[in-house]
C-alpha cells in the first residue's frame, strides 16, 4: 500500500471514531469537544508515527554495507 492509500485510512478511521464517539457518549458540549480532540490528535500522532517510520525506510541516513562473500 502506497502513502496516500494508508494516510486515507487513517483519516477514515479518525473520522469514524470521532462520529462514533459524538453518538455513544453525548455528556453535553464541553466534555464532547475534550473528547473529540483527544480521539483526533491521537489519530494524527498515529499517523505522523507511522509516516515518519514509512518515509524513513525510503531514504535511509545509514546505507547498510554488504559484506562482500
């Protein structure tokens, strides 16, 4: 899978959450802002984690030395 197929998922999956937490804990509108955020930012952690991890192995700093047998 391709950065922009994983990067659509984890939007989708940060979308989902946030809905589904607007619809199964509704405990007035301060609390479900706090709530909201939270699930988004921990989508966007997750998701900057993985790119940084994803693009890393593209263009490594420490190219590996093949020993030569």
């Amino acid at each position: 899978m391709g950065f922009l197929v994983t990067t659509l998922i984890f939007v989708l999956v940060g979308v989902v959450a946030a809905l589904s937490l607007l619809l199964c804990c509704n405990r007035g509108v301060s609390t479900n802002l706090l709530h909201v955020t939270l699930v988004i930012t921990a989508a966007v952690c997750c998701w900057m984690m993985w790119a940084i991890v994803y693009l890393a192995q593209m263009k490594p700093l420490i190219v590996p030395i093949l020993s030569g047998e």
